[in-house]
C-alpha cells in the first residue's frame, strides 16, 4: 500500500485537504482518532492506565478523562514517558493493520505530529499543508475563540514551519481560495494514483 502522510501546523487547513482527497475516494487513517480507539471502554491499556494512575481518571460512563490524564502527566516526566510506553506501540500497530486493509489506490495518514515522532516511518510520501504563520494564528483564533497568546503558545510546541517543510515530498499552499485548494489536491491526486501504481508493478 502507498502511504502519503498527511500533516501540517495548526490552523493550516491539514482536515479540509483531507476531506478532499477523502472526497475523491481516498481512505483516511488520523492518527487523533487511533489515539482515542486505543483507550476508549473495553480496551486493555484503559485498565492498566487505570491501575497506574487511580480511578479518578474514570468518568461516570467508563471512559477515560482524557483532560485529567493530560494533568496527571503534565508535570511528571516519568508518568509522561509511562505513558508512551503503553500507547505508543498499540497506536502504532492499530495504524498499521487500518493502513494495510485500506481500500483505495492509495492511504493517507493524517497526524499533526507526523514528523514530531515515529509515525513519518509509515509513510512512503509527506504532504505538508502550509500556509503563513500570521494565517494560522488568525484561523485558530477564529476557530478555537483562543487569544493570541494561546495561539502562539501553541505554534512554539509544534515543529516550526521551515523544519516541517524541510521533511515535505509535497506541499500545498494553502493561502488561496477554495477552488486553488481543489486544483492542487486534483493534481496531487493523480501524482499519487501514478505512484501507487509504480509501487505496486514495482516499476
């Protein structure tokens, strides 16, 4: 299967390019989502987080307070890297049987933090979604009703702009209108289909 990893900064617009490929018939695995499969009810590693951490971690439904994990975990790099220690590796493993049995031509793997870990690995190709710094402060304050500070805040967790785009096969520009994205995600699209095919005649 040939893996185009999908990611950018926050604000850039990565989910709407999604939804456009997604559109033209392309499964998407998100990494987000994985995240949550792995610790939602029923799951193995929610009861050893449970075990580790205490049950008041555990709302009233069963499920994992994701916002008092992230508390516990804060400020203790220990209780962090316990953490990583247990997801990670079934992340990692749910990504990949949900890449293998995808069932277009080709699979995107969309993460924020792509390239912030290992996850880059399964990925044959690295699409960067950018768009200028001063864009993603504005969307995302629109967006998420952060300030400013907040925002910024959050920009200097990530990767900056010029390593993310270092790492990039492919970049979209995402400054444009609607019908600019749509253009260039038609063009990618057709690069793909070409080099799934080249990966599988192993031409």
């Amino acid at each position: 299967m040939f893996v185009v990893g999908l990611t950018g900064g926050i604000g850039s617009g990565k989910s709407t390019v999604a939804q456009c490929f997604a559109r033209r018939g392309i499964a998407m695995v998100d990494a987000d989502i994985v995240a949550r499969e792995v610790v939602m009810p029923g799951e193995p590693a929610l009861q050893n987080i449970f075990d580790h951490f205490g049950l008041h971690l555990r709302r009233a439904d069963g499920s994992l307070d994701r916002a008092a994990l992230r508390e516990a975990v804060f400020s203790d790099e220990n209780a962090r890297h316990w953490l990583e220690q247990l997801l990670h590796p079934l992340i990692r493993e749910r990504t990949l049987i949900q890449l293998q049995s995808a069932p277009s031509p080709y699979v995107m793997l969309v993460s924020p933090l792509l390239l912030e870990t290992d996850q880059h690995e399964l990925a044959d190709h690295i699409l960067v979604v950018d768009v200028e710094e001063a864009t993603q402060i504005a969307r995302t304050m629109t967006r998420d009703h952060n300030s400013e500070a907040q925002v910024r805040a959050i920009l200097d967790a990530q990767l900056g702009r010029q390593a993310r785009l270092s790492h990039a096969d492919s970049v979209i520009d995402n400054e444009g209108n609607p019908a600019q994205l749509e253009a260039a995600v038609e063009k990618l699209h057709r690069a793909f289909l070409d080099l799934a095919q080249s990966k599988t005649t192993g031409a």
